[in-house]
C-alpha cells in the first residue's frame, strides 16, 4: 500500500506543526509520510516544545523549523493547519483541516502539556479516519 503524505502548517514551525509532526512519526507505522512546515519560519524549534516531547522519549531537537517551500511537491492526503489563519493554497492536498489551536509558546508548562496531548489525540484520530478511508476506497 502507498504511504499517505501528511503536512501540518503554522506560521513559524516551531511549536504546534512540529509537536503534530512528532506524534505522526511516533504513530505512523508504514501507512504514512510525515511533513510540518511554517509560512514564516523561526528558523528553530521552540525549547517548551522539545522539553515537552522529551517527556514522550521523542527527541525534537533534530529537528529544524522549515519552510513550505522546503516540502515536496506532491498531493497530500491531508493538510492540516493549526488555527493560525495561513494560508497554504500552494499546497495539493484531498483533505483540509484547520484544528484552531491556540499556540502555546507563552503558556505555563501545564497548558502547554494540555495542548500537546490535545494535538496528540488528533493527530492519531486523524490517521485513523484517512486509514479507515483508504480501506474503505480499496474494497472491491
């Protein structure tokens, strides 16, 4: 079975995208291709969000806030962007989200926790109704 590409988008990378990208690669078994990227890239990912993925034996600091411009040039099965208002029409995708999320950069270390289980949950809600479609499109 081909591998469903998956993009999630802030504006900078540094925090939401990359705490989703994560928990797609903790998740993703061989069903999927995961990518983050940022309108307006930081350049680094936000300390809190490597601190907090640690936590989950998930080490973000090899990671690297990115452009959109740095993804591939192919169809997604979904885009996802984090309340952020971006605008990713250079982006192909099947599905379009956006979970409006707030972004955590400022928040104690408490709300940022709930904001990075709450992204966790969607993220493997995500893949399961994108597996659950693929299946269903396979059946003869």
């Amino acid at each position: 079975m081909k591998k469903l590409p998956i993009v999630f988008v802030c504006i900078e990378n540094s925090c939401r995208s990359q705490l989703a990208e994560a928990f797609g690669h903790l998740n993703k078994g061989d069903a999927f291709e995961i990518y983050s990227a940022g309108s307006k890239p930081s350049g680094k990912v936000n300390p809190k969000a490597v601190a907090t993925m640690l936590e989950r034996g998930y080490d973000l600091g090899t990671h690297h806030s990115k452009s959109l411009d740095e993804l591939p040039d192919l169809e997604f099965a979904a885009a996802i962007t984090m309340g952020c208002g971006d605008e990713c029409g250079s982006l192909t995708a099947t599905c379009r989200e956006d979970w409006g999320i707030p972004d955590p950069k400022h928040m104690d270390a408490q709300a940022f926790g709930e904001i990075r289980d709450g992204i966790e949950q969607r993220v493997k809600d995500l893949m399961l109704r994108l597996q659950s479609s693929c299946a269903s499109a396979q059946k003869p």
